[in-house]
C-alpha cells in the first residue's frame, strides 16, 4: 500500500469551526396552533396592553422632563439630591409599571452590589430590545448610547435620566473618549452609579456567548456580571439581524399571557494584576464565567460578523456565509476588516452561482479556468478544512490566506516563469503557457486561451514577468496551484526513487506537525 501524502501545512485545531455556526439569526417556527393562539388572544391583550402602556408613558414622560430639566446633558457631576431619589423610586417605579403592562414577569436572582464594590455590571447575552428591562431592575445605573437616541420622541427624555456614556459616530475621537468616560465613572469611588454594559455590542440569539468587547474591562475595576433569560416555550423576544422584524416580535409577545424573564446576579469578579494588564484576558474570563452560568458555549464571533452578513447579502450571497468568527480569525491570520471584505468579494465571484453559498471542485476549477486534475484536487483539498467536498467562506479566508499568499514569494514566481519561459527570452508566448499548463495538468486537450488573454493585460501577444507577477499576486489561487504541482513531482519521484524514505519523511512531518499544531492552538 502506498504511504499517504503528508500536507505540509498542519490543520490548527484552533481554527475549525465554532460550537455555535449562526448567533445571529432567528429561527422560531410558528405552528398553525402558535398562530392560533396568538391570534385570539391578541385580539383581546394587545388593545387592553396598549392603552395600559400609552397610559404609563403618559406619566413617566413628564416626570422624566422634571428630573432632567435644566441639567446639563453632558454633565461633569452625576445627579444628586431630589433628582437621583425621583430616579431610583419613581421612574424605578414606572419602569418596572411599563413592563409589566406588557406582560413580562420578572424574576430575580442572585444580589446586585453597589458601585463601591462593583463599579461596572456587564450584561450578557444581548438578545433584544426587551433587555432594557435591566437597567429598571438594576436600579436605573449609566448606560452606553449613542447621541442619536437623545433626540428620539419621549423615549430620548427616559435615556437623559440614565446620564448615559454617550456614543456619536460622527467624532473620530468617540471611541477613545467612550473608554476615558466609562474608565473616569468606574474610578470614582462610588461617585457616580455604576455602569452597566452590554459586552458582547450586538444582538445574538442566545446560543451562545460571542467575543466581549473591551470597554468594560478596561479600566480594570471589579466587575460583576449579570446573566438573562428568557425561559418561554415560544421565543418572541429575539431580535437578530436574521428573524422576525421589530414590529412583528412586539405583537408576538404582547399576544402572549405572559413573558418571563429571568435576571441573575453572578458573584463580583474581582480582576488580578494579570487581567488589568491585559483586557482581552479579562472580557474573556468574565465570558467564560458568565457561559458556565448559562450553560451555553463561546464563539469568536463579533459586530464584524454581522457586517460581513451584509455585505454577503449584497454580494447575493446567503447571509450566513459571511461569518467567519472574525475576533478569531483576524488575530491568528493578521487580517483586517478592508481585507476579509475583499475576500468575500473574490469568494462572491465564485459562489454566485451556487446554492447555499458553497463551491464544489467543478465550480473550483470553472472559476479558475482550469480542469479538474490531480494538483487541482490536491489543492482543493487543502481548502476544504472539514473534508464535506465544498468550499465555504471561512475555509476560503484562510486557505487564501495560510496557503496561497506565502506561496506567492518573488523566488516562486520567478521560479514558475522561468518554467514558462522555455527560450529564456524573458517573456512567455501562448504556445510556451499552453505546453507547460497541459504538462502539470495533465490533460492535453484543454484550451488557454482565455486564461492567458487574462493575463495579457497589455494585449501584446506574450506575457511579461510584471504581468505574470500581478496576475498572481491578485490571484493567489495560481500561486499555490504552481507550489502543489511542484510538491506532487517531488512527491513521485522520491516514491520511484525510494517508497521507504518517503515513509520515513512522513513520519517525520506527521511528528512535526503535531508539534507546530501544538503550538498554534489556543
């Protein structure tokens, strides 16, 4: 039997897939009962929920104005006095009033400690606008929000009482003043109320638990975390970017008798010298305490995530097939978001035509201009990470990124063209492309003419090294393509040469793979 080919490229157990493929997405089936259900009873709570709500609001909203009137938006002091009591009793009181005509029955665990011993709560998971519910239960603390929300009718004058961290997308600067804020409240020593932050930055469906942002990490005070649920037989709360709309979940769960949700304090976590120095640390641990309490596990999927479903959806792409658990992959392949974007665009090219976003080796070979060969499929195996026979966008990203851009070094493509270039006059005709392409391939009938009229950009009749290395470089594909029909005649020839030693060379990749793997995983 003849040995296995060895990748020279070990498969980082790191990078395979998450627990959780899609956080972002909505999946509630309604049966024709749930319908039903919803129906009848809508027909009778909705009107019955909405008048009690538009009543609630009526109330709230001007002792929201008192409170907040004539007090500085942006205010260097928090509110003190008659104003902070009206805060934490009244517009507690109301709040918890406007819930519950919504139908939402609460249920507390745990115990809240105050600013001096916990300066920042981080709430987890972010599932819908409903969340709100905590801030009342927390006793009305500081949020985050954007300067945008100030402006919204009635609900902005409710988030002025909160003496939000405020967020505006036109200043350059707002990230870094948002931290020096949240940093300045967290070390005041109880002076301002405590912080309460959604980590995680966007809505998931509850799955899991995605990457934390840092924000509330930080500035390294304790932190104590607070965990949500929502334990109902029928999920109408989820708001994700794929689902039910706003709208629709509003009806849903003011349809329903009622709408629990559970709300529970975790212990402090109280930061060690090696987790203030290193927020990523911190936002993690706290994580994982958090997910251990849910019973729920964690991905590195993040905001991005949710950008690069988007964009997918434009590029006429499944939303889905634009998650690539961005936190995780940009920190181990050094990618950025402008270059994840532009892969997308190049997997876009290939994929549009497939269902389910997915390419299979003919839709591989189709895109590249080639046949289907021993170094094509030698190729796309390298690509397809968990061996299903298709291609997606996260096995895409890194396969582009691990394996085709070191292969496209000058000393490779010189290498290639000089390989093309068999007179040595350096430039590559058609003939000398074909003869050469047919020989690695190993098919004789298969027509170039396109590939290289691509390559040719100046339309000269010939290809020149810049052409021939611009062309790889924004087609990496090529490059490892070349390095797999190079590392396949070696691999023949050593095996007529001496089957034993390649044996033994096998091994001896097998023993080092397993140590590079080792020190690469997470």
């Amino acid at each position: 039997m003849p040995p296995l080919r060895v990748f020279t490229l070990p498969r980082q157990q790191s990078l395979l897939l998450p627990a959780v493929i899609n956080p972002f997405v909505q999946d509630t089936k309604l049966s024709r009962a749930a319908i039903i259900k919803c129906v009848l009873l809508g027909i009778f709570l909705v009107p019955i929920r909405a008048v009690l709500v538009s009543l609630v609001l009526m109330v709230t909203w001007p002792v929201a104005f008192i409170i907040t009137f004539n007090h500085p938006v942006k205010g260097a002091e928090p509110m003190r006095g008659w104003r902070r009591i009206m805060c934490r009793r009244v517009m507690a009181v109301l709040g918890r009033a406007y819930y519950f005509c919504m139908g939402f029955r609460v249920v507390i665990k745990g115990r809240q400690v105050d600013s001096s011993e916990a300066p920042i709560l981080a709430v987890a998971p972010h599932s819908t606008f409903f969340d709100g519910i905590v801030c009342i239960v927390a006793g009305l603390p500081s949020t985050v929000s954007r300067v945008e929300n100030l402006a919204t009718p009635i609900f902005g004058r409710f988030v002025r009482c909160l003496q939000p961290v405020l967020v505006s997308r036109k200043d350059p600067d707002s990230r870094k003043n948002t931290i020096q804020e949240i940093e300045s409240r967290a070390k005041s020593l109880g002076h301002w109320p405590q912080v309460l932050i959604f980590p995680e930055g966007t809505c998931t469906n509850r799955s899991c638990l995605i990457t934390f942002k840092q924000g509330a990490f930080i500035p390294g005070v304790p932190v104590q975390p607070v965990v949500m649920r929502y334990p109902n037989k029928l999920d109408t709360v989820s708001w994700t970017w794929q689902g039910f709309s706003s709208k629709t979940l509003l009806l849903l769960t003011l349809s329903q008798l009622y709408t629990t949700v559970e709300i529970e304090f975790l212990p402090t976590h109280i930061p060690t010298e090696e987790e203030k120095k290193c927020p990523p640390l911190f936002a993690s641990r706290v994580r994982d305490k958090m997910a251990q309490a849910l019973g729920v596990p964690v991905t590195d999927h993040t905001y991005e995530d949710c950008r690069l479903m988007i964009s997918a959806g434009e590029l006429t792409l499944p939303m889905e097939a634009g998650l690539v658990e961005f936190t995780k992959i940009s920190r181990k392949l050094n990618l950025k978001w402008d270059n994840v974007k532009k892969e997308l665009e190049g997997f876009a090219s290939m994929a549009t035509s497939c269902k389910g976003g997915r390419i299979n080796i003919e839709e591989f070979s189709s895109f590249l201009k080639l046949p289907v060969s021993p170094a094509l499929e030698e190729l796309f195996a390298l690509f397809d990470r968990n061996g299903d026979g298709t291609i997606d966008f996260r096995e895409y990203v890194i396969g582009v990124t691990i394996l085709c851009r070191p292969a496209n070094t000058e000393d490779v493509l010189r290498m290639a063209f000089k390989l093309f270039d068999t007179d040595e006059d350096e430039r590559i005709t058609r003939e000398e492309f074909t003869a050469l392409l047919r020989s690695a391939l190993g098919v004789s009938n298969i027509n170039m003419a396109k590939l290289f009229k691509e390559i040719d950009a100046d339309g000269s009749g010939f290809i020149t090294f810049n052409e021939f290395q611009s062309f790889a470089m924004s087609h990496p594909e090529y490059a490892k393509l070349f390095t797999t029909y190079l590392e396949l005649q070696r691999y023949q020839a050593i095996q007529e040469a001496n089957p034993g030693e390649l044996e033994l060379s096998g091994q001896m990749s097998d023993i080092q793979e397993e140590s590079t793997s080792d020190k690469k995983d997470d």
